[in-house]
C-alpha cells in the first residue's frame, strides 16, 4: 500500500506537482516483545510520531522523535528516533510520523518472533536433496526427489566409481552439497538447541517427525548429518569436501538437474568440521537415541585421527576447484580453526586429554574471541564450546579469559550499534557478501555476553541486530521471504526461480547488501561511492546480495529461536511486572536425559538458592547451595551424579528448588 502510495506522489511529481515523498518510517515488521526496548528510525526531520492500532486507526501512543544520527556512515541517511519501549499493549499497530510517513505494520506480543524461528528453521526442510517433497508438509511447494545418482569420485580422489552420497541439503541457491559450510551450520543449530533447549523444543513445524517426541530442530539436522556420515572415508577418517555437478545448474528444478555430480577430494577443513559438529552432535543426540550418537562420535574421533595423521592442511594450500570445475569453492587456506573446534568438541564430548590437550596447546593461536565466526573462521566456534563446556578437568583460568574477550567484543560491538543508524553494529567495510549473517553471528556472540554477563544492554544489542533483519533498515524490507509486509520476492535460489509460484519458498534469508558488488547487477546498479548497506537489490541474478544459503539461515534460526519465549527478557528492568510475581521453577531439559539436564528457574528477587533431589522413595540423593542470586532468570546443570559424584541409578527423581521460604518442585526421568 505504501508503495502505491508513494508511486503515486512519484507520478505527481513528474508531472509537476509539488507533492514531498513520505518520509521513510523504518521498524521490525514482525514486530517486538511487550516488555522490550522498542525504537522507529525516519528519515526525514519530524517531531513526533504517532502509534497507532492497525484495525481502527486510532492513536494510541506517542513521543517525540529527535536526531540520531547524521549522514550515517553505512547507509548515507540522516535518522531521527522515537522511543516508545514503555508501550507494552498486545496488538498490530503501525506508527505514523509527523506529517507524512506510515510504516508497515507491526505487532507487540509475547513470543512475537515464534514463527520467524519455525519458518527459519521449516526453510531446511526445503532445502532436502533426495527425497519427495510432499504436499502435507510442502504444499505448494511440492517437488520430487533429486539427485538420487549422488556421487561419482571426482578424478582428483583418485578413487574411481559411485559412492551413496544422497540426502543432505542443498548448500544455497544451487544445488551442491559442501562439508564446510555444512559444518558451521549444522555446529549454529546444534549448539542453539544444546545451549538452550526450552526455547528450540519445539515439534510441531510440521516436517517429518514432527509430533514424534523429538524437537524438530533435531529432526531436520539428523537429515543433514545422515548425509554427512556418508561422506566420510572410513578407510583413514578424511572427509570428502563437496558433490557437486563440474559447473551450476541452470535455473531448473532440483528433479530436472540430472547432469553427473562428483565427490571431490578430501581435505583438512572439512575434516575439522566434521569432526567438530559429529562431536557435539554426540552430547545432544545421546539422551534421544544412543546409537545414533555413538555412530556420530565414532566418526568424530576417526576424523581427528585422519587430522592427526596429516598434520599439514590437506590438500596442499587448500581445496582449489580442479580445471574444469566451477562450483562452490569454499577456499580456506588455514585449517587450525577448524582442527581447534573439532579438539574442543571432541574434549568437551569425550573428556580425553589428547583433545584438551591439544585445545589448551593451540587456543590462542588465531587470538580468543575478537570477530564473528564464519564458514572460513571457526576459532570462535571452539571458544564458544570451551567457555560454555561442562567435563571434567576444564580450566577455569582459560574459560576467564575467554569470557572477558567474549565480553569485551560484545560491549564494542553495543558501542557500535548504538552509534550506526537503525543499531546495527557493524561498520560500512562489514557489509561484504552475506552481510545478514555477520549481523546475525554477532547477535549470537551478544547472546552469549549476556548470558556469560548478565548484562541487558548486550542482550538489547543482539535483539536490535534481528530488528534490522526483520526491517529496521535502509531497506525497510524483512529480508526473510514470505515474512513481514514486504520481503524479498526474487531470490537467487532456482527452486523458487523454477518452480512457476510467484511467491518465492519462505523462511529463507538474502545475503542482504554488499558493498563490494560481487556480481554483474549489484555492478550494474550501484557503485563504488554508493553508501555500503544500500548495495542490494532484490534481483534473481544478484547472487552476491540475493542468494540464500544454509550458514546464513541457521544464525537465523538461533537468534530468532532464542528470542522466540519470554525468557529473554524475564529480568528486564522497566516500569511494570517484569520479574515473575512468584518463584516460577521449569520443567528441565532434556527429559527424560541421560548425562546431564538444565534446569531453569525465575527469581522474583534476590535471593538465597538451594537445590535439592530426591528419589521416588523421597531420601535426598543431592543438594547443592547457590547462594545468594538476584532476580531473573537462571539456569543449573545437573549430571544425574550424587552430590558426592556417584552416578545414580536410572529412575524417576524430584527437584526441589528452594528460595528463601518458599519452594517449588517437579518430576524428572534418569535414563542411564
Ligand atoms: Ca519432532
Ligand atoms: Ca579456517
Ligand atoms: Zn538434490
């Protein structure tokens, strides 16, 4: 509506008439949590601004806007910004500013981002190689099985013949399927669900296996990691690096592209991702399906004995396409990171010193925790699993360190956001291909500084980095399709340019804008001296600024799953009921479990914290005293060992939260 509207002063204009544009109103077109900070950015001068309900127009709200920023370095825009965080009613409503802007709509609710994280995650489900898409969990979008004759090796194996390399998922907009990029996006998802496992237990996204009992999010992974075991070597270990076909398919549907695909050859990156995400995929399959987890750790430890045996990157200075081949090339010339996160998975998984060993030799070789991971860079990944790991023997000294790197780059990147327009924190040299997922893996960085801190501003930060994403930005576009008002509708991505619907398959996010126009459109349509963020353009051929890929979604899926419950924001200061009016105690997860389980709980205020549990027979079988903790959320590990360290036997316990004089208890199930 907006667009028509504004193509008609468009029209005026040329025709004479002295109408002004409306001033953009930028904001989250999802929209925001009752009990959160919550700003609009217009780019014209205007004093205030006006929230009003979406259904009948009325004003409910409003304040002043004032200048932010001037000529923001990004995005070249002058932005004026309204605060209206105290103004926590449920319901849809868009904001009006002074004179003559309207933005899209928007709503304030409790667990507003629910379906941004189940569309996210759905988008993998899309991507599945090798099976039927079928209209109970597709429609429309239902297609046929592909690339069933996966895979021939590829010359520079030097293996001969066809080796079963079906399943997985497509890499992005083509059809290839990459160890490496696998490996940070099976290691995102994979850690959001260990990391936080109430706010990704859900099983009703309607995917294969949904309503089976098991989160989705585990369901939809198990698919990438079943095709991932297929792509190991288990005569030494090594891990193929990619199935591809020689060049990119045509703009074709999946079933359509028959052209032959090749296993190329192994290398040392995709050997320590492997390793890595098998590694933790042991800890988080093990309490819903044992064997399972034993095949992934097995294959972990082969790959870290291929990696100790080549000691040197495989191949020499990396994977390089060999002529002839011209499909993702995933280049990365150093593989410690990678060796570094499979030795912190493997160490935090097994408890071998070998692993820990090498992790405490070697973590400070490519410094702690300074950027944002990437598929190239996974030092970060390693910190991340070391400082929030549980095993015995972990060295508190290094975990310090790595939680004030940890914290420290989350403050600058606070500072950053706080001083760039619509807050995101990133500087114009950031936007670079796939810009969208940089904002979004320092999102997560931030969600873990407020986790380790618990600081609320980082928290803030990392929220605002998804508001960007969801709208609040030079665009006022949601860059996830089918989300939000207005969204992209031409993405680089051949299923949805092949499939004859007009709407693109949702939930997939664009690589968002590119300063370094890294394509023949972007080139076509901007320049050097155009403001970075501005550098996108919703074209099926921009693949450099439009392409989606499955290591931009699973960020994607973390930081919108993490802000997908109330629990987030449960310690929020602000005028209002914030803090739970009583002690609230969660149901703990996973559970039943086997190894260990989180239990969660709310404090109203300070206060002094006991644990206790207790058998079926009601003698105490552990206590442990936290002390004094303040108000808000918290959450305890407990390894089904006696306060002694003996194991306990399997069976169904209680536990007992005390906090100060009033307590609150549920039931749990140990399956050793
Ligand atoms: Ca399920
Ligand atoms: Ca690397
Ligand atoms: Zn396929």
């Amino acid at each position: 509506m907006l667009q028509q509207l504004r193509n008609v002063l468009f029209q005026l204009i040329i025709l004479g008439f002295a109408a002004p544009l409306p001033a953009d109103v930028f904001l989250d077109q999802v929209g925001y949590p009752a009990v959160s900070p919550k700003y609009v950015f217009v780019s014209e001068a205007a004093d205030s601004f006006f929230l009003k309900d979406a259904a009948t127009n009325n004003t409910l709200y409003r304040n002043q806007l004032s200048l932010f920023i001037a000529n923001d370095p990004a995005t070249g825009l002058t932005l004026y910004r309204g605060d209206f965080s105290d103004f926590q009613a449920p319901g849809e409503y868009y904001i009006e500013a002074d004179g003559s802007g309207v933005s899209h709509p928007f709503a304030i609710r409790d667990s507003v981002y629910l379906e941004v994280y189940k569309k996210a995650l759905k988008g993998f489900y899309f991507q599945r190689c090798g099976m039927d898409l079928v209209g109970p969990y597709a429609a429309p979008y239902y297609r046929s099985q592909c690339h069933l004759a996966d895979g021939f090796y590829h010359s520079t194996t030097g293996q001969t013949g066809f080796r079963l390399t079906t399943g997985g998922w497509h890499d992005a907009g083509d059809y290839g399927k990459y160890t490496v990029n696998a490996g940070i996006s099976v290691g995102t998802l994979l850690m959001a669900y260990e990391e936080f496992p109430d706010r990704f237990a859900r099983d009703d996204l309607n995917i294969p296996g949904s309503g089976n009992g098991i989160p989705d999010i585990l369901d939809e992974v198990r698919y990438q990691l079943e095709w991932l075991l297929k792509m190991r070597d288990p005569g030494d270990g090594g891990v193929y690096f990619k199935v591809t076909r020689e060049n990119f398919a045509p703009y074709i549907m999946p079933a359509n592209d028959t052209a032959t695909r090749y296993i190329y050859e192994k290398s040392s990156t995709a050997a320590g991702d492997f390793a890595a995400m098998l590694a933790r995929a042991f800890r988080v399959y093990l309490p819903f399906d044992s064997l399972f987890a034993q095949d992934c750790l097995s294959a972990a430890e082969s790959a870290w004995s291929y990696l100790a045996a080549h000691p040197s990157i495989v191949p020499p200075g990396g994977f390089h396409n060999p002529p002839g081949t011209n499909t993702g090339e995933y280049g990365d010339g150093d593989d410690r990171d990678e060796r570094l996160w499979a030795a912190a998975e493997l160490f935090i998984s097994t408890g071998n010193s070998q692993y820990h060993n090498y992790y405490i030799s070697h973590y400070t070789q490519q410094g702690l925790i300074s950027g944002q991971m990437g598929w190239p860079n996974v030092q970060v990944m390693a910190h991340l699993a070391y400082l929030r790991g549980q095993q015995a023997g972990i060295n508190s000294a290094i975990q310090n360190a790595l939680r004030n790197s940890l914290t420290n780059y989350c403050q600058g990147l606070h500072n950053l956001g706080n001083g760039s327009g619509f807050h995101a924190a990133m500087v114009p040299n950031d936007y670079y291909w796939g810009s969208n997922a940089v904002l979004l893996n320092r999102a997560i960085l931030l969600i873990f500084g407020f986790e380790e801190s618990g600081e609320t501003a980082l928290r803030d930060a990392a929220l605002d980095q998804l508001h960007y994403i969801l709208g609040a930005n030079a665009h006022n576009l949601c860059f996830i399709t089918g989300t939000g008002e207005l969204s992209p509708l031409h993405p680089h991505h051949r299923p949805s340019i092949a499939d004859g619907i007009v709407d693109p398959i949702p939930g997939l996010l664009a690589g968002g804008p590119n300063k370094y126009l890294n394509d023949p459109i972007l080139q076509a349509n901007f320049t050097s001296s155009t403001p970075a963020a501005l550098c996108y353009i919703d074209h099926q051929e921009s693949y450099a600024s439009n392409e989606i890929a499955i290591n931009w979604n699973a960020p994607l899926v973390f930081v919108s799953g993490y802000f997908s419950t109330p629990d987030p924001f449960m310690g929020l200061i602000l005028p209002g009921e914030n803090f739970p009016e009583s002690l609230i105690l969660d149901q703990n997860y996973p559970n039943p479990f086997n190894g260990s389980t989180v239990i969660r709980f709310h404090l109203p205020f300070r206060d002094q914290i006991t644990l206790q549990i207790f058998d079926q027979l009601g003698r105490r079988v552990f206590e442990e005293n936290m002390g004094m903790m303040p108000a808000g959320a918290h959450r305890v590990v407990w390894d089904g060992t006696s306060g002694r360290g003996e194991p306990l036997a399997s069976g169904i316990y209680y536990y007992l939260l005390r906090a100060g004089t009033t307590s609150q208890a549920r039931k749990m199930v140990y399956l050793r």
